[in-house]
C-alpha cells in the first residue's frame, strides 16, 4: 500500500509540474515558436540541444535576439528545476496524499460516521440516524525566491551547464520548502516551527469546539491522539500506540477503523525502529512475563517505517536531533498536501530594471501549495520530541 500511494503522488506531482497554467503556457509557446519541448528530459538533460546553433538560428528569427535569447534561457533553466523538483529525495509522500488543484482555497468534507444502529421492535420505528463531519477549508499559500544569472556567464556557455546548475537548487529547495512544511504542520507545536527564514504555522483545521487540537487526550466524542504523558520510542510504546488507535473514537463516540500501518521517526531513532521492527526475536530484554528473552518479535514486520530528516521537536525547532514520533494509519488520507502551482519559473524583462542596469537576467521561481490534517484521529503522537 504504501510503494502504491508514493507513486501515485509522484504521478500526481509530476503531471502537474508540465500541466499547471503558467508551465503549460510557457511550454506550448516554446513549441509553437521554437520547436522545443521543456518537457522533454532527455535531450535537455543529456545535453543533446545545440545551445550555440539554436541561439544562432534565433537571433536571425527573432528581431529582438535578447527576448530569444532570454526565453531558451528560462526554458533550460525550467527544465533543470523541473529535473530537480521531480527527484529530490522526500518522505512525506510515503504517508500524506497528495492533492492537485486550480484552485487557491479548496473545501473539505470529512464524514465522520453516522450514529450506530439499533435494535427495533414489532411496530416500532426505525431510528433515523445522524451524520457527523466537518467542513475545512485550506488555502493554499505562495513562496519563493528571486535570483540573478550573469548574462556573459550564460551566454557564452555551450555546455548548458550553467541553466541545470542554476536551476537544480532552485526545483530542489522548492521541494524540501514542501518536506519541512508537512512535518512542521504535523507536529504543530505551541507558537509553529521555524527553518532557516522559513515559518510553519500550527495546523489551520482546528474545529471551532475542539478545545486542544490536534493532538489531545480527549477529542470530541472520547478520541485521542496522544497518550497522558509523552515517551520514548521502545516497544512497548509502539504498542500502547497501537492500542490507542485501534481504540480510536469519532465524534459521535463510535469506535473507528483506524490501525496503525506506519511509524514516522527522526534520524535520532532510525536504527532503534529497523532492529524493533526487524529483528525475529524479541529485541528488548525483560526478565520474567510475556515477551521474555528469544521469544517472537510481535511487532516484526507489523508497520512501514518513515525516516524523516526534517522531524520537528516540541519547540518548533527542526535542527534539534529530535526524539518525536509517531503511529499513524496511511491507507486514510487524513493529511492532505494541497498543490498549486508546484513549481514556476518567470523572468524579468531583460529591457528594464535591475536587468538592463547590470546586464544580468532574474529569475523569480514559486510555488503555491498547503497541506494540513483532515482528520488526527488516525495518527498518534506518542512523543513530541521532548522526552
């Protein structure tokens, strides 16, 4: 389930790079004028486009040869964020679903359930049942950054490597802008979590009368999503994790069919999760009772395993090696990653401003999305990082 769900967030992802409305448009343009695909990987990343020929050819289509030579400029530079984007090594698409859409604020409906049936006697009624839910909302918010190319520097470059180099920390960083902001929404810590000049705030789905969300010892309706008091990652933990979920109740009080299938932790407990989650016998030693020395491993191939660098701590702080995790069930989207424009590049005008002044060419890459819970109720934080 979860190689299937990664993949079809990649797909999702990926068309939609080449098929949001300013890449689409710049793309077609590209082929109706110049007969170049930025699409197309291959010859952009194996250097097969003559840059000096066809920057030639332009000059003499063109009756103003900086305009042309601009856009194949921005189109080698699309291609590489683009590139750069699609293969940057994330995690969150392992457990979060991913959402496309043209719109900048997208409506949400969880159905929590309806109330549970009952018996009915000879000539009685039948109850009418009611339906619990919520409706949520997430807008989607915009980043990014400008930064100049020399326009010797790239012009005089017959190799390309100029426009992938520029443009591959661009895609990159836009992709990991997406990584932070998922683990920074999910741990929601008091204040939200800060990197580098980046800021998270706390997740913006909190129900009206939840009164400490999303993680909480008493939901509406008896659920939970921590336990009473944070602890470390052990065995016995992951299974009092386990307990909470399959306990786990909606807002009409009706147990759900939640069940925990994966473990998200930081670079400070991956080793400790592959010998608990690997190991054939029982890996913590106890000295009498259930689970005593060379007994069966129960929780042996039991979850997945998620391991995040950008695990935020109880503070909000992603630098601290942080000791937080979780148990959550990703065959429910209960954590969407909302997408807008994955990734744009657009150029200034080489005729004015800063462009015409100092002979460089800007370039302004952003990218438009949010993500936030739908519905905790199928996650447990059993440690925020400060234990």
């Amino acid at each position: 389930m979860s190689n299937k769900l990664k993949e079809s967030n990649q797909a999702a992802l990926s068309a939609h790079v080449a098929g949001c409305l300013p890449n689409k448009a710049f793309r077609e343009a590209m082929q109706a004028k110049y007969k170049i695909d930025i699409a197309d990987k291959e010859k952009f990343n194996e250097s097969k486009i003559d840059w000096k020929a066809l920057h030639d050819k332009m000059r003499f289509r063109e009756a103003d040869g900086v305009t042309g030579f601009v856009q194949l400029l921005r189109a080698g530079i699309s291609n590489a964020a683009n590139a750069s984007y699609n293969s940057v090594d994330v995690t969150y698409d392992e457990w979060t679903t991913t959402v496309t859409t043209d719109l900048i604020e997208q409506p949400y409906a969880p159905l929590q359930g309806l109330t549970f049936p009952r018996e009915v006697g000879p000539q009685q009624k039948y109850p009418q049942l009611r339906a619990a839910g919520l409706d949520l909302k997430i807008r989607s918010r915009k980043f990014g950054a400008l930064y100049p190319v020399e326009l010797e520097l790239s012009k005089f470059d017959q190799t390309g490597q100029i426009l992938q180099m520029q443009g591959k920390y661009m895609g990159e960083y836009l992709r990991l802008v997406m990584e932070v902001y998922v683990y920074g929404k999910l741990a929601s810590p008091s204040g939200g979590a800060t990197y580098q000049q980046l800021t998270v705030p706390v997740s913006e789905t909190k129900p009206a009368d939840e009164a400490t969300y999303p993680w909480s010892t008493a939901l509406i309706g008896g659920g939970r999503t921590r336990p009473d008091t944070f602890a470390v990652f052990n065995q016995a933990n992951i299974q009092a994790a386990d307990i909470i979920l399959m306990n786990q109740r909606n807002m009409l009080g009706i147990k759900m069919m939640a069940k925990g299938s994966r473990i998200l932790v930081g670079p400070a407990n991956k080793f400790a999760a592959a010998v608990l989650l690997n190991s054939s016998f029982f890996p913590t030693a106890q000295a009498s009772g259930t689970g005593t020395f060379q007994s069966i491993n129960p929780i042996q191939g039991l979850y997945n395993l998620t391991v995040a660098r950008f695990m935020c701590d109880q503070n909000g702080s992603f630098d601290s090696n942080s000791s937080a995790w979780y148990l959550v069930d990703d065959t429910k989207p209960f954590f969407v990653v909302q997408v807008t424009e994955p990734i744009v590049m657009e150029q200034e005008d080489p005729r004015s401003g800063e462009s015409f002044e100092r002979d460089i060419i800007r370039f302004k890459a952003r990218t438009m999305f949010n993500c936030d819970l739908i519905d905790p109720r199928f996650a447990v934080q059993y440690n925020n990082g400060s234990v």
